[in-house]
DNA sequence: AGTATTTGACCTTA
DNA sequence: TAAGGTCAAATACT
C-alpha cells in the first residue's frame, strides 16, 4: 500500500474513533434523561461508527490489523450479528416508547378517511390490519420523515366499533423531525384544504359570503370542532399536543378535553375551518352545537376578512365551510 | 419519474 | 401458536 493512501486511511480511522467516542459520551449523557427517541438516535450513531470501523477492519474503534484494510475481505458476519442486534434493538426501543391515544369525533358527512385527519404532521402508510373482533381495519402510520430525520413517530388508526363517527388514533414516539416542528400552529391559517373559487370576484365573494352569514345568523363557526377526548395513557398534555395551548383544566371532566377548532375569528362573522368536514354545518343542530360549544379559546386571531382579502391571502383559497365554494 | 398506498409475507410478542 | 405490528414488492397516483 501506498504511503500516503495509508496515511489517509489512518486518519480516517481516527477521526471515526473520535466520533464514536464522542456519541459515546453525548449517550452517558442524554441518557439520565430518558429519552428514548435520543437513546435511539444515539444508539444508531455509534453503531454507525461502529459499521464504519468494523468495515476498515479496526473492529472495536481500535485500530487492529492496519495491513489489511481496504481489501474485499470485510468481516461479513460481524456486520450481519450487528445489523440482527439493531433489529432486535429497534423492536424493543418501539415497546418502550411513549403511547399514548385519543379518539376523535368526525362529522358523519365526509368522506374523508381516517388517515386524512389533520394533526399537523405528515403521516404515511405502511399497513393495514384487521383486527380480531372489530369491524373496521386498523391503518398503521409512520412520519414520513422517518427516513430523512430518523423520525420514529407512528400512530395506529382505528374507527370504533361502537360509534363509527369516533376515530380512535394511538400515537407512538414523539416527532424529533424538524419538519413536524417548523409547521404552522393548529391555530394559525390552514392551508390543507383549497378551495377553489372559479370565476368569482373578490369583491362578489365577500358580499355573497357576508349575506350567507347573515342569513344563517350573527355568526357560527365551523363544524370542525374536534371532540378530542383524550385517553392519557402515559403523558401529559404538553407531550401530547405541543403546539396547542390546553385551556383551564375546568372544562370536561376526567381528564376528558374538549378542543374547539374555531382558529380564527373574523370581525364581523367567525369562520371556522377543519379538516374533517367540508360541507359545514348541515343541520339546526350543528349550528346549535357550534355555537353553544365553550368559547374558551381566547387567543384565537382576530382578523378582519377585508384586511386579508386585501392582501390577497384568499385569492383563490378560501377556507369557508360555506358548500356554494367548494370545488368538491 | 417520483411518491404514496396496498397487501401478502414475515417477525415479535404474549 | 395466534394476533398484532412491520416490511417491502407491487401497484396506483400525480
């Protein structure tokens, strides 16, 4: 081997053995906290590490054989024992991962699906069940930043047997991807579904949407409130819903959280939007209920239709739970 | 073509 | 050993 290749190849090794030693450290010290996401991040890194080594053939960090590396002769059989550890590893990391469920009332004139159900992160599917004595199949969610960011997170969705309105959903493992941090707080303007509005002027929309208003009365918001009853299992509701701010714990009784979606008030009608029911309240009832809902949501917003209209924010996505401007 | 979903097979757990 | 959970190839969608 070359002199310089071998110089090279040291300090590679070097700088690997560095690593590790330093994610072995960072471990020591993440681990008092108990988190099993880090733990697992962590694990991964070293094992890295460890790939990396075992493969220039320098096995636990330290250099052994410096002569025969970068040959084809890579210890295949400690690579396959480490990757069936970290297999075994992985199982147990998800059994010991926060779990925690909610149920979730949708409105019965959608027809959207369960896994279309807007908690703010991204979700892909990778499986369904059926599941022994119930009626509906259960999906199974992983983030979809699971490959890019080592995200863990995963949920399970289920409808209910008793009352195919409620979606019971299971999450597992908290988002460590940075994607579910950066988006848009619950309460701020969705974006999920468009509305498209053909061939309307701004200004005729906004006349038509205050005389429809008008008309069903001084205000309503959507039905898109969620009846969130949430089962804790094994957090707390910051864990849980980060991004919301929980009102006082008066409301509902144990532990049983009404969440209302008005996200946003508008200074002479509230609109309301969700992403569960796009035809908007369809019934006296529905209105009732909606209006008669807890108005604890106090930080709501305040926005005034003209203002954003002006800006241009509703030029052709419109969120009004009003069916005349659904596309769909 | 790239991404998401479906679905049968495989793996783990109780 | 059966049921639940996950993988990954095939398929569908955009």
């Amino acid at each position: 081997m070359e002199e310089t290749t071998k110089r090279k190849r040291d300090s590679i090794i070097n700088e690997l053995v560095h690593g590790k030693e330093l994610a072995n450290q960072l471990s020591n010290h993440i681990i008092l906290s108990s988190n099993e996401t880090n733990e697992f991040l962590i694990d991964k890194i070293i094992s890295t590490y460890q790939k990396a080594l075992t493969m220039l053939n320098v096995g636990d960090g330290k250099m052994k054989d410096s002569h025969s590396s970068f040959t084809n002769e890579s210890p295949k059989s400690e690579v396959i024992i480490d990757q069936e550890f970290n297999h075994n590893a992985l199982f147990k990391k998800r059994k010991s991962m926060p779990k925690w469920k909610e149920q979730v009332k949708i409105c019965t004139n959608t027809g959207l699906s369960e896994g279309s159900l807007d908690d703010e992160y991204s979700w892909r599917k990778y499986g369904q069940k059926d599941i022994l004595g119930a009626k509906f199949s259960r999906g199974y969610y992983r983030c979809t930043h699971r490959n890019g960011q080592g995200c863990l997170a995963t949920k399970q969705v289920q409808r209910s047997d008793e009352d195919p309105t409620i979606i019971e959903v299971t999450y597992r493992g908290r988002h460590t991807c940075t994607h579910s941090q950066a988006k848009p707080l619950k309460r701020e303007f969705p974006s999920k579904l468009k509305l498209k509005i053909k061939g309307l002027e701004k200004n005729k929309l906004h006349n038509d949407i205050k005389n429809q208003l008008q008309t069903k009365g001084t205000s309503f918001t959507s039905k898109a409130e969620l009846d969130v009853k949430r089962k804790d299992l094994e957090e707390t509701k910051e864990d849980i819903f980060p991004w919301f701010s929980f009102p006082s714990p008066s409301i509902g009784s144990e532990n049983e959280i009404m969440m209302e979606s008005n996200f946003f008030n508008l200074s002479e009608y509230q609109l309301g939007y969700t992403g569960l029911c796009q035809n908007g309240p369809t019934s006296e009832s529905d209105i009732t209920d909606t209006v008669s809902a807890p108005t604890s949501v106090t930080n709501s917003p305040i926005l005034d239709l003209d203002i954003l209209l002006q800006r241009g924010d509703f030029d052709t996505d419109f969120p009004l739970n009003t069916p005349e401007y659904f596309s769909s």
